[in-house]
C-alpha cells in the first residue's frame, strides 16, 4: 500500500530491556511507590518516553492508521484486563517483515509488521501483546534497576545503549557489541530474562483469558515458532530475545487446559489488518491478484471469507485494478456498511483512481458517526491534499493533532499540508513538534525561533510570540538536561 514510511523507528529487544528479577520476588509496590528506591513509575514512564524519541529515530515505522488503531484497540483491551497500574501506553509498528516484539519501560509497547505474518489469528497475535504487558506490569525493567544498583547486572546506561545497539544493527552483531561492553554480566542478564519470561508467559495468559481470548494461542504461537527456528538457518529476532524452550512451550500448552472451557470467537479485523499486510509485502501485485483468483472457491467460513474478500479487494487497488476492487469491496460494505476497515478502503480505492471528490463526502458521512476516529481522519486528510484542499487538509490535521499530541505521522504529515498552503509560520511549528516527538530537540529549537522571527517580522500578537518563546525556553532546558 501506499504507506508514507518516515525515518523514524526501530526494532528493539524486550528481553534485553527487561533482565532482572524472578517469579519469587515479592510483591510490587502500588502507583508512585518506589522499588527499593530505585526507579518510581513516574521515572519509568519518562525513560520510556525517552527510549521511544530514539527509536523513532531510527528505522521506519507504518503509520497506517487502520494498523496501528488496531493495535492500541486490542492492546488496551488486553490491558484493561491485567495488572497494569499505568495505563499510559505508547505504540510503534515496525515496517520489518522480520517476527518481533517488544515492551519498553514507561509502557512502550512496539511490534514489527513480521508479527502479522506469523500470527495466524487474533488470539495468538494477543497472546504476543500480554506477554509484551506483563513484562511492564510486572514491572521488570525497573526489577532489573534495582539488581544493578546491586551491582548483579548492567547499569541502566549501559542496559539502554545495549538495547540502542540491538535496535540499529544485526542482532548479532549488537550482542557481541554488548558481550564487549559488559562480559560475563551479560550471562546474569540473560539467565535472570529467562525467569522474566516465565512469569510474563503466565501472566500474559490469565491477561488473555480474563480479556475473553483463548489462552492456548500462546502454546500454538511458541509450538510453531520453534518449527521456523528448526528449519531456519537463522532464528527469528524474537527468539534471539525471547528464547523458546520445550519445556516453555509446555508450560504454556498445560496452563491453557487449566482455564474453564469457553467459546471463543474469531477476531475479524486482525484477520483484515492481516491482509493488508500479506498486500503491503507481495513483491508481484499481478501475482498475488492470481493467487486471490486461483483460491477463490475454497470453502471456508463466514470470518475466513470476509478476510479473503477484503484481501482480493486490497490487492485489486494495490494492482490498480480498480474496477475490481470496488465490486469485490461492495460485496462487504452491504453486509457491514459502517465497518470502518472497509469505509477506509473504499475511500483508498477513490483516492486511487482521482475521485477526491466521492471520497471526501463519504467520509466525512463516516465521520459523523465516529468523530474523531483516527483512520477515518487521517484518510479524510489525504483525500484532501490529493484534492489540493491543502487549507482543508491542515485544519483537520491540526484538529487531530489535539486527539493525538503525541502521534508523530500526523506532525509530520501537517507540516506537509502547512506547506503546501502557504502557512509557512505553522510548517515549522509543526515540525518542531515533529522533532520533539523523536528526540531531535536542536533541530525543535531551530524550527521554534523560524517561527517567532516570522510572527514577530509580521507583527503577530504578543500573546503568540510569548507562546513560542516559551516553547523554546522549554526545548533548550531539555537540551541544557541533556548536556549536563
């Protein structure tokens, strides 16, 4: 798909992230409670903060809005059913066919688009995200604080530069890297994860069933993921910091009998959210519109068509088919006419094809009923600037920058809109905001004194050249913190 991909994030390694404490560890201390005072969550959730500027940095990520509303969807739903006591959580979605995951201190939770491909269904795409949770609530980064302050394991300094390394090069490469760095601690760290990764396993499973999500996804997860390790030269990043074992894997398929029986329902959407991702990485649009065609009359479910369907429309649009892909989309929007994954992409066929003109109203007819949703917005903007609605396009991007002050795609894609209507004050306060959102807080500072030298050469009011100004008073402390 036409993904705008910015150079922003990277893979980074919850194992390594995470590498102290054990099961036996007594009980955690409530919200704004310190860890043998350590680290509080209010420290943590700023060096998470932190550590996800870097990443931004560093790889790119998919700022498609259906993906990444999905992933806050099932990820807070997850959530909202576990042991988390701070429910600030930021999410990142790598573009990397490569499988992995990962959880940050402060609530980082971050995924490849490699997770979408391995992850068959809903289930065993969530029993990746509570595992990912429980390494936050139960608090393992800052576990592992506490041992090196004990001198046991790495410092936190040299814990987040290992992580950095891992992020930004071959994972083996980071791990000699690291193996320099800290020698035999590295050893402690790793035995002291594979407790950590235990106890996220069973706590990530009563998140899954406590959430109504079949916990023996997590079993069938693990069972085929060490079928690829066999069979591949090289395993999967996810194993390289999450290590499977027989035994883990039956732990976890035993655990999963032990809940009371349910019915489980097959999650529709991810199976959607999927099939744009099988679309985004097929390197011959042709070839897999064939492949759609040559397996269109297999039996299958009523879920398992849905997502079939969605996919041969998806690739019809990617192949510029667009004929084809409208009709075949048809078919789903008449039995889910406000199913908003739909909605979205039959506004991306019309966008596709130069019919800004029908896609504007149908959205904005969507956006009546759900207003502000992310997708549906974001959409609206690029059907806009495509129109060349660039004064339209910004106004609505500047609404949802107040929904989402964090999201840094939507930054970005405003300070586009800005420019290209003229609004060359707003371009660089846009990108100031950008560039404070991944961590480059002297190009913030540069982009902030653009735009009070223009409002102060137009005469702006003096409220809006104190507002600045106190932006930038803001950026060049954080720079002053950092320097010293």
């Amino acid at each position: 798909m036409r993904w705008l991909i910015l150079p922003t994030v990277a893979l980074a390694v919850g194992a390594i992230l995470v590498p102290g404490g054990t099961v036996g560890q007594s009980r955690l201390p409530t919200l704004g409670d310190r860890i043998s005072g350590t680290v509080s969550l209010e420290e943590e959730y700023r060096m998470g903060q932190r550590f996800l500027a870097q990443i931004r940095r560093s790889a790119p990520t998919i700022p498609d809005a259906l993906l990444n509303s999905y992933l806050e969807n099932i990820t807070y739903r997850l959530a909202s059913r576990s042991e988390l006591k701070d429910h600030r959580l930021s999410f990142v979605i790598i573009d990397s066919e490569e499988l992995n995951a990962f959880a940050a201190p402060g609530g980082i939770i971050g995924v490849n688009t490699g997770l979408f491909l391995n992850a068959v269904n809903e289930a065993e795409f969530a029993s990746v995200m509570a595992h990912e949770i429980a390494h936050v609530s139960q608090r393992h980064f800052a576990r592992g604080v506490d041992e090196a302050q004990a001198g046991r394991i790495p410092y936190l300094a040299s814990l987040l530069a290992s992580v950095i390394v891992m992020a930004t090069s071959d994972a083996q490469h980071g791990t000699a890297a690291i193996t320099a760095a800290q020698g035999m601690a590295v050893s402690n760290q790793l035995r002291h994860s594979r407790s950590n990764e235990a106890e996220a396993d069973r706590v990530g499973q009563n998140t899954m069933f406590n959430a109504g999500i079949d916990p023996a996804a997590m079993g069938s997860l693990f069972e085929r993921l060490m079928s690829l390790n066999r069979l591949g030269s090289r395993p999967p990043e996810f194993l390289l910091s999450h290590p499977l074992t027989e035994s883990r894997v039956a732990d976890a398929r035993s655990r999963a009998v032990r809940y009371p029986g349910r019915d489980y329902s097959d999650g529709l959407e991810y199976r959607l959210m999927r099939a744009r991702v099988v679309n985004h990485y097929a390197p011959d649009k042709r070839a897999l519109v064939a492949d759609y065609e040559r397996r269109g009359g297999e039996p299958r479910n009523e879920v398992e068509e849905d997502a079939f369907l969605y996919g041969l429309a998806v690739a019809y649009w990617e192949n510029e088919q667009y004929a084809l892909a409208s009709e075949t989309l048809a078919r789903l929007l008449a039995r889910d006419p406000n199913r908003i994954s739909y909605v979205v992409t039959r506004a991306e066929i019309l966008i596709g094809q130069n019919e800004e003109g029908r896609a504007i109203p149908f959205l904005r007819r969507h956006l009546e009923i759900n207003p502000g949703n992310h997708a549906l917005t974001m959409t609206l903007a690029d059907a806009l600037i495509q129109a060349r609605a660039y004064e339209a396009a910004a106004r609505t991007l500047d609404a949802h920058t107040r929904r989402r002050p964090d999201d840094h795609h939507i930054w970005y894609q405003l300070a586009e809109a800005q420019g290209q209507a003229g609004n060359i004050s707003e371009v660089h306060q846009a990108r100031a905001e950008y560039f404070n959102l991944v961590g480059d807080f002297p190009a913030a500072r540069n982009q902030l004194r653009y735009a009070l030298r223009l409002e102060q050469d137009t005469g702006a009011s003096p409220a809006e050249q104190a507002r600045l100004q106190q932006k930038i008073r803001e950026v060049e402390r954080i720079i002053a913190e950092m320097s010293g």
